[in-house]
C-alpha cells in the first residue's frame, strides 16, 4: 500500500529522493586524524570513494593521508563551494546533517 504522495515543492522532493537514493548505497568510511589530532570518520558513497582513490592514487598517497592533507585546504569564503546542493564530496548516503566537503564527526559519535 502506498502514501498518499507529499505535497511539497518540487525541490524538496527531489531531496528527499537523493536522500533515500543515498541510503540505499554502499558506504566507504574512513577514520584520519585531523590538524588538530581529533580522530575523524568520513563516511562516503561510492561515487565520493571513487574520486577520492583517483585523487590519492594520482598523489601516490593513501585515503587516509589525503583526507590529513585536505584538511588544510582553506575554506571557501564569501561563497558558496562548486559541490554545496548537489551531492559531491561529503554527501551522499546518509548525508543529511551533513556540512559539505569533507564533513564528518569525530569517530563514534552519530
């Protein structure tokens, strides 16, 4: 038996479809340890995980290390970063709640 479909706008539905789309992938997750020492998880989709071994792999570097060096690049100021509303790099499955590029938490936190 299905709902009765939401009446909302159509941007809001096509983000909770990415959302549930989302939740339904594979997730890679990778524990590094911030500039600051706070151990970190970042948890990715496929796609993300994907970029992320084509970026390290070019470097000769690890996942773990690139997201260590990432963690210095400078914020963007004054506007918003080329992946914010669209899946890219810190969103995906289980995205929601998520800040953009590389978010996570510390690791055992949810």
């Amino acid at each position: 038996m299905n709902p009765a479909p939401l009446d909302l706008p159509e941007d809001e539905l096509s983000f909770l479809r990415d959302l549930v789309k989302g939740s339904r992938q594979k997730t890679h997750q990778v524990a590094w340890t911030d500039r600051d020492g706070v151990k970190r998880l970042t948890v990715l989709n496929q796609t993300e995980v994907v970029r992320l071994n084509a970026i390290a792999g070019r470097l000769r570097i690890s996942k773990v290390e690139m997201m260590r060096q990432a963690a210095y690049i400078p914020a963007v100021r004054g506007g918003a970063s080329p992946a914010s509303g669209a899946p890219g790099v810190g969103e995906g499955a289980e995205g929601a709640g998520r800040e953009g590029p590389g978010a996570s938490s510390t690791e055992g936190s949810a």
